[in-house]
C-alpha cells in the first residue's frame, strides 16, 4: 500500500488538513509531544479500519465540532483507491470505496458498511491486527508483537509472508490427489466389469441367434392373429351400426307417436279457436266502423291540442303585454309626481318672495327677483304643457290596456269552454283507445290463428309422409 493523499477535516487536533504524499520516498514527521505526529498515522487507519486508539468513535471528532471526514487515497497492486469515512455525533458512520478508472472514481462500496469494510480488506489483503504489528507501531506499544501469543505471532507472520497462499494451495493439491486417487481406483473397477462383459458377450450372441429365430415364428403368428382379430372388430362395428340404426328408428317412431298425440289436440283445439274467429268475422263491419270512429277521434285529439297550444301562446303574450303596460305606467306616475313636487317647491318660493318684497326695503332687488321667479315660472309653465299630453297618451293607453284585458278574458272565456270540451273529449280518448286495442288483438288472434291452420295442415301431411316412410322402412328392417 503506497499512501498518495490525506485529507482531515476535524479529526483529533486538527481541523482542516492536507497531505500530499506524491513524489516522496521517505518521509519523516517530527515535532514535540502532543503536536499530532500519530494522529496522521491514526487517520489512516481510522479510514481504513474504522479503528483507532480512542475509546470511542465520536471522541476523535474534534471538541468544536459536529463530524468529521478523512479521505485517504493510495496505490495497491499497481491501481489507485479512495477511501472516505466520516461520522455525525448521534448518528451511524458512512463508508465510501472507490477505484480510479481515469479521470473518475468508480464506486465499490457494499449495501452495508460491513460489506463495504470487507471489500476493502479483501483488496488490501492486510487486516488491523496485522498492520499494527508489522507496518505501524503504535505509539507506547512498540511490543505488542512480542507480548502476543505464539500462534498469533505465527498468523501475523504468515499473513505478512503471505504463507496462507502456500496452504491453500497445499490443500488444493491434497484434494487433487484425493480425487485421483478415487477415479484411478474407479478406473480399474470398470476395466474389471468390462473384461467381464467382453467374456459374457461371446455367449450372448450365440443366445441372441437362437432367441431372433423365435422372435421371427412368434412375429408370423401374431401376425395371423391380428388379421384375425381385425376381421371380427369389423364385423362387430357393423353389428353395432346396426343396433344402433335400429335403436334410433324405435326412438323415432315413439317421437313421432307423441307429436301425432299432440297435434291431435292442437286440432281440436284449432277447431275450437276457428269457430270462435268465425264469430269475430261476424262483427267485422262492427269493427271497421269503430276502427274508423277511432281515427276520427285521434284528428280531433291532434287539433284540439293544437288549438291548446295557440292558447297558451296567446296566454304568454297577453302576460309580456300587461308587464310592459305596467312599466310604463308607473313611469307616468312617477314624471307626474316630480313635476307636481316642483310646482309645490315653486309656489312656496313664490309665497316666501312676496313676503320678502313686502318687508324689504331694497324694491330693486326684490323686483329683479321676481322677473327671475317669473322666468322660472315660464319654464315651469313650459314643463306642464309637456307633461299635460304625457297625462292624456297614459289615459289613452289606458283605456287600450281595458279593451285588450276585455277581449283577452273574452278570449279566455272561450278557451275555458273550449278547453273543457276538449278534457271531456280526452278523457273518452282512452276508452276508445281500449276498444281499439281489442280490435286490433282480435284482427291479429285471427291471422295467427289462420296462419297457425295452415301450418297444422302442413304438418299434418308431413306425418303422413312421415308415417308412410316408417312403415316402409319398419317393413324393410323386419325383412332384414
């Protein structure tokens, strides 16, 4: 492993550093006690590791602050690796590995931190225990290789040597030679078995000349046999279509024995259904004539709800008439009201002028106000010729608006008697509704019934055929 960079950043005593190992061979750190010498070395296996001298992961963040971050960037077997480890005080570590594809750090960090801790330790191929042992001494423990035991100082070793790489292949060789072992003892097995099948099949064929002449005479027979066999399943198959056959014309036969029981009764039944139709044909004048009456009576309906409907139209005119007489009124009424207002206003002022002139001494002022009062009064003189025609147009609308309301209720009146007429006619509309319904079932009973005796004639000539047929054929199957 060949250290190429370290970056602190509020780990230990320091709060922001950075180590640039390239284009060194050997380097020494030197300073006083406490300054931080081991602290770098500390870091690195803290990145590496995640293990330090503290007790504590959270005591190797510095006292001011609130987390700290250590990336370290080396060479091992020739290929360039990060590793970034950081830490939040309450909170789990995170642990990032990645490997230099470029210009680019590629990710090989596990789901877990452990998985990621052992990919970096499969990479290094070096673990803690043996790194503080051989690489690094910590500091005050220089003989911790010395005070362990002898086996552990003997896994140190190989681990360092690389030894386990010699006993791995030790043991592959040892279950190589096992597995030879097994297959040359497996080989001879089955060159016994075969020395011995080679013996066997020299009587075999002998055996095998002698069995092949029987196969051949047993072949022969069964082949006799099966034609015989043949033969006979032919022979029942035509049995079978036979009694089938024969089967089927029973079955037939009964069938056609019940719908001859039936279409006996439909006749008589047809009988009775035709002279009812008969009676019915009796009343066909009847019908016609109130087949027609009805008809009549649907063209009074279409008219009379025609006649309805200008009603009703007439009905909402004479509603928008009224409103527009209505506005129109009030809006007299109210121009009438303002100018009678003024005319009270103007006598009043009138009244008060007179009283003014009488008591006023100034004659000139007082009279110079009455010739403006005077014109005022023109004007207002003016306004009433103006309203006095207004007054007359709202009693001629008047008396308009009282003869449009006689001949509307006149109108109303005649709606009234005719509607009342036309609910009578209505409400005999159903009745006659009904008897056309009836007449128009029965007209139909009657097609369907002449249809239907149609239908029984040619079913009765069918069964004839049909029964002719079955004697014939009943007459060919007995002489069969």
């Amino acid at each position: 492993m060949i250290p190429l960079q370290l970056t602190l950043k509020n780990f230990l005593s320091y709060r922001e550093t950075v180590l640039d190992f390239r284009g060194l061979h050997t380097a020494c750190i030197c300073g006083a006690n406490g300054a931080g010498k081991s602290s770098l070395l500390e870091a690195i296996t803290w990145t590496i590791w995640g293990k330090s001298r503290t007790a504590s992961d959270e005591d190797i963040i510095h006292t001011t602050a609130d987390y700290v971050r250590v990336d370290f960037e080396f060479i091992s077997y020739e290929q360039s690796y990060r590793i970034i480890r950081s830490r939040q005080r309450g909170k789990s570590p995170t642990l990032e590995f990645q490997v230099n594809s470029g210009n680019n750090f590629i990710s090989l960090s596990g789901k877990r931190i452990k998985d990621t801790q052992d990919i970096i330790i499969a990479t290094l191929k070096l673990d803690y225990d043996t790194f503080i042992n051989s690489a690094y001494l910590r500091q005050g423990r220089a003989d911790e290789f010395m005070l362990r035991g002898a086996a552990d100082r003997k896994k140190v070793l190989a681990e360092l040597l690389k030894l386990e790489q010699y006993q791995i292949l030790a043991d592959k060789a040892k279950d190589l030679s096992k597995q030879y072992k097994i297959q040359s003892e497996q080989i001879k097995i089955n060159l016994d078995k075969t020395s011995q099948q080679i013996e066997e099949q020299k009587d075999i064929k002998v055996q095998e000349k002698t069995i092949n002449q029987e196969i051949n005479k047993l072949q022969k027979s069964q082949q006799l046999d099966r034609e015989k066999l043949q033969t006979i399943k032919q022979k029942d198959s035509h049995r079978q279509a036979w009694l089938e056959q024969f089967t089927w014309h029973q079955n037939k036969q009964q069938s056609l024995n019940k719908e001859r029981k039936q279409l006996e009764q439909q006749q008589s039944q047809l009988i009775h259904k035709i002279q009812e139709s008969e009676k019915l044909i009796s009343q066909e004048q009847e019908i016609i004539e109130k087949y027609e009456e009805l008809q009549l009576l649907q063209k009074q309906e279409e008219t009379l709800s025609h006649q309805f409907q200008l009603s009703q139209d007439i009905q909402q005119k004479k509603q928008k008439i009224e409103q527009e007489i209505f506005k129109k009124n009030n809006q007299l009424q109210l121009q009438i009201r303002q100018q009678q207002t003024r005319l009270e206003q103007l006598a009043e002022q009138e009244e008060d002028l007179q009283k003014i002139i009488s008591q006023s001494e100034d004659i000139k002022a007082a009279v110079q106000k009455l010739n403006h009062h005077r014109e005022r009064l023109q004007e207002l003189d003016n306004l009433q010729h103006t309203v006095t025609p207004l007054l007359k147009q709202k009693q001629i609308l008047e008396t308009e608006l009282e003869k449009i309301k006689a001949n509307l209720e006149a109108k109303l009146e005649q709606f009234e008697t005719l509607e009342s007429q036309y609910h009578q006619e209505l409400e005999k509309i159903p009745e006659r509704r009904q008897l056309l319904i009836e007449l128009d079932h029965k007209i139909q009973e009657i097609d369907n019934q002449k249809v239907y005796q149609k239908r029984v004639k040619e079913k009765s000539q069918e069964r004839k055929l049909t029964q002719e047929k079955l004697i014939v054929n009943q007459r060919n199957y007995t002489e069969k």
